[in-house]
C-alpha cells in the first residue's frame, strides 16, 4: 500500500473510530509490534494499551484531522479534538501525529505531540 493511502486511511478511520469511541477499528490500523508513543514524555506502550483506556474515560469526542504530509513511508498528521468526559470534564486537545507505515500500510511507529487548551 502506497503510504499517502495508508496514511489517508488512518486520518479517516481515527476520525470515525474517535467519535464512535470504537478502540477495535482504530487498533486495526496498527501492526502488532507497533511502536507507540502518545507523548514526548511519556514511556511508549502498546497502541492498545493507550487507546482503550483512554477512549475508555470519554463520552464523547468531536475530532478533526488535517490533509497527511508525506514523505516515503512516514507521515504527519496534524489534529484537533475536544472530548468529553464521563467524569464531566472536558479536555480540548491540539496536535501532530508522526507515523511510519510498513508495506502492507499498518502503523509500526506513531509518537504523537500535543498540548491542551
């Protein structure tokens, strides 16, 4: 898979699986030794580890993601989205995910950077 499908791809089914708060479609994207990393100062975890729990602690998110820059088989992908969560709170969220695509267009490395609002 050319890596601007792959990375279209992703942008597409973050966005649905975010809002539907469905882990399972998201995790498909995502080669089983993929090396994953939701902050620069966090400790890199599988997808699965941070996707579930984190979708886990919202009701709901309205999410956004820009056109992937793309440079053979690795992309950015700029992104907005505020959540809300089950504890009533709310989070307002910017940021940028790099990601590096395997051939067949699964995730082997993501290392997100982002800020809050």
């Amino acid at each position: 898979m050319e890596t601007r499908e792959a990375a279209e791809r992703w942008r597409e089914v973050w966005e649905r699986g975010w809002r539907a708060q469905d882990a399972g479609e998201i995790l498909g994207l995502y080669a089983p030794e993929a090396y994953f990393q939701s902050h620069p100062f966090r400790q890199a975890q599988t997808p699965s580890d941070y996707i579930e729990p984190t979708l886990a602690e919202e009701e709901s998110a309205e999410c956004e993601f820009g056109e992937p820059i793309v440079d053979g088989h690795r992309a950015a992908v700029e992104w907005f989205a505020t959540t809300k969560l089950k504890d009533g709170g709310t989070e307002k969220l910017a940021g940028v995910s790099l990601l590096r695509f395997d051939p067949e267009g699964l995730v082997v490395e993501q290392r997100d950077f982002w800020a809050m609002a």
